[in-house]
C-alpha cells in the first residue's frame, strides 16, 4: 500500500479538524463527533472528580513538602556559606589593605591582590622570618631598615644557644649572691641593658639620659672594652650627679643598663 | 480546575473507551486524574505537552490493564448508556449518539490504528507526540493513521454513508436528510 504526500496531508488535515478536499467529508464528519464537548453522562460526575482531584492533589502537595523543605534548606545553607565566603573575603581584603595581617599572610594577600589589580602593603619589616607574627609597625625603631637582621627584634638564633649555655655556665659559677648574682646573670642575658641589681631610688645613667647607646658607665666600658673615656663623666653629667655610673657602684654592676 | 477537568475528562474517558473497552474506561479514567494530581507539581511545560503527559499516564494504564486481562473492546453503546440518555434533550441525545457511533467505528479498527486515531483526535497531539507516547516512529505512527482512516472510509462507504447523506456518518438507520 503506498501512501503519496498528498494523502499524507489529507490524513492529517481530517485528524487535525481542518478543511478538507472533496469526499472525505464523511471522514471529517465522524472526526468531528469524536471531538464534540462532554456529554452530560460523561461530565455527570464533575463535582465528586474534582472533589477527589484536589483532594489527591493536596494529599500529593503534603507529601512534597519535606523533599521541598530539604531543598529550601539546602539552598539556605549554600547562601549562608556564600555570604561567610563573602564576608570573609571582605574582611581579609581590609587587614590586607590595613597591613594589619601577620607577616607570611600578609605577604601571601600582597601576591593575590596584586594579581588583581589591588594594591596593600607588603609584610611589615619588623615582621622578620616569623610567618606567625604580627608585624606591628608601631613598635618598630625609626632607622630599622632591614628586615630580620635587628637581633633585638628577631633574636639572634644562631648564637642564642651558646648564649643560653653561657647564661647557665655564669649562673653556676659565679661567686657573686644575692642582688649582686641577679644583677651579674641579668646584666650578661640582657646584653648589658638590664637595670635589675640597681639600688632602689637611684636611677641609673640609661634612665637620666635617655640615651641608651650614651647612658651608663657600666654599659660604656663593657661595650668600649674601658676605652670609653667618656663613659662616667657623661653619665655624671647627665645625671646631675645622681648617676653611680663610673663609680665603684659600676665596678660591681657593670650591667647597669 | 473544573474548566481543566472538563476539558479533558471527555477526551481521557473516550480514548480509554476505545483502548480498553467500557466496562474499565471510567475507573481507568479516575486513575489517571489520581495520577495527573500526584505528578502535577513535577510537570513543567505548555498545554500540549501537559494533553500530552495526561494522555502517556492513561496509555500507561491501558498497558498496566492489558497485562492482567486480555483487552475487552466492548461496544461503547451498551444498553445501560442507551436508558441513561433518554432523559437527555434532542440535541444532546443527537450528539450523545454521533458519539458513540463514531467510537463505534474506531474501536473496530485494529488497535494500532484506533489508538493513532484516538491520540490524534482526541488528544489533539501531532504524529511525533503520539509516536512517542506509543514508543514508534513518527513515520510508522503516519502510515497506521493513514491506513485507519482509509478503513474508516471504506467502513462509512459500505454503511451507504455518502457526501450526499450529510450527517448520516453516525451510523444510525436511517439517513438524517433522507
């Protein structure tokens, strides 16, 4: 049975309720009656399937209603992540940009925000090779100029060890006691800046002066290996008098910073 | 609702009359409104594809029922429908009758081709739609509603049913114009 194109659109002009071309009016009537609107017997039942309908339709709506909590939860949860995200992306931004992060991670944000075009300061220098510690620029010395090399700041490690050996060797072996020991192992850990061993009430040369690298005769002549002629005159000086720096007071504390 | 109920309940209840027959027609038919109401809150689509969604649910349902008991194609003008529509008006009765004539015709057409005819009449779906929710090509889906059509042609010229008679394709005795 072959079936030309022309019969194809006819067929489907007769299924479709179009026009169609003369004798298959017949065919277009009888489609036409499949097609006429419900009946009375057929929608004689409309309340009560209606009725079953919505009932079935809220029954099915109760039921998707944990499957679409969960999603709503879900969905939540990703906006709430993503808002975190983006708050603390917001306020890593602003340490950033203040310097204020410690040193590696500052360093860290200076390459990322570099990258896009956002410009924050570098890892503070007083920072040193501590990638935990705070740069804090405030409590760094005007003239420091190289990071990691103020062994005030950093520490020198390489020699910290001998000198704790040192420290403990001068903590045996001395014959000095009492304040005077104290003095002697404060004076030798602190390199010559500590002013534990000072009698109370008399302040010391660092202390009248105010100049460290000047004050205290002690200081002067163990850091001058007594080549320092102006060691106690200039303690003296400054001090009013009151200093005991390049007296026999410093003789015994030579740690009088 | 009840507009969308009214539209389509006649439609699914015919095409189910033709698939499987009277006797199952109408509690199939609430089925797949139980169905409909269960599935509607995942259906996304126009109004076609929705006809067409609601008409692979019954198609299911015809598949479910001819897998327990052999297909029952009974007349859809049984006598009990005959009693319920003499207490409709004329035109109702005239229409309730050019109805049931014209299920009476598809449903002796072989089921393929009364199933084609039915989804495209009734459902309103083109060749590819009906092709897929019987699982054909749309070409095979053309050549049965071709061949069906034919058949019906030849079932109205037997029956005496011509141009001329006008509304005489349904079936009845006599001739309405004679």
């Amino acid at each position: 049975m072959s079936h030309s194109p022309r019969d194809m659109r006819n067929d489907d002009r007769v299924l479709d309720g179009l026009p169609v071309d003369g004798g298959a009016e017949s065919l277009a009537s009888l489609m036409d009656a499949l097609r006429v609107p419900g009946v009375d017997h057929e929608l004689s039942d409309q309340a009560q399937s209606v009725a079953a309908f919505r009932a079935a339709l809220g029954a099915a709506d109760t039921v998707d209603r944990p499957r679409r909590a969960r999603v709503k939860s879900r969905r939540s949860r990703f906006a709430l992540t993503l808002a975190l995200s983006g708050a603390a992306l917001v306020a890593t931004s602003g340490l950033a940009y203040a310097g204020a992060l410690p040193g590696a991670a500052q360093d860290t944000a200076n390459g990322v925000l570099a990258d896009l075009g956002v410009t924050v300061p570098g890892p503070n220098q007083h920072a040193g090779t501590h990638p935990d510690t705070r740069g804090n620029s405030a409590a760094a010395p005007e003239n420091a100029t190289t990071a990691g090399t103020d062994t005030d700041a950093t520490g020198d490690t390489s020699s910290g060890k001998g000198k704790g050996a040192t420290i403990s060797t001068l903590t045996r072996t001395t014959t000095a006691t009492g304040r005077d020991k104290g003095a002697t192992i404060s004076s030798a850990a602190s390199g010559g800046k500590s002013h534990a061993g000072n009698p109370p009430g008399k302040p010391s040369a660092h202390q009248s002066t105010g100049t460290s690298d000047q004050g205290g005769t002690g200081t002067a002549d163990d850091a001058s290996g007594g080549h320092d002629s102006h060691g106690s005159s200039t303690a003296q000086a400054t001090s009013d008098g009151h200093s005991s720096a390049g007296s026999g007071n410093a003789g015994s504390h030579p740690a009088a910073h | 609702m009840a507009l969308l109920w009214r539209d389509l309940h006649p439609r699914i209840l015919r095409y189910l009359r033709v698939a499987v027959g009277d006797s199952d027609a109408e509690d199939l038919t609430s089925d797949v409104w139980l169905e409909v109401a269960r599935g509607l809150g995942r259906f996304e689509g126009d109004k076609s594809a929705f006809r067409a969604w609601v008409f692979t649910i019954a198609r299911r349902r015809v598949i479910d029922v001819g897998r327990r008991v052999q297909r029952r194609r009974t007349d859809p003008m049984s006598p009990q429908r005959i009693d319920r529509g003499l207490d409709d008006s004329p035109d109702e009765l005239e229409a309730r009758l050019a109805l049931d004539a014209a299920l009476r015709h598809v449903v002796r057409l072989p089921r393929d081709q009364a199933e084609v005819v039915a989804l495209r009449v009734l459902a309103e779906l083109s060749a590819e739609q009906v092709a897929e929710i019987l699982g054909k090509r749309a070409g095979a889906v053309r050549v049965l509603q071709h061949r069906g059509l034919r058949r019906l042609a030849n079932e109205l010229a037997a029956e005496g049913v011509t141009e001329q008679t006008g509304g005489a394709i349904f079936g009845v005795d006599e001739p309405l114009t004679a």
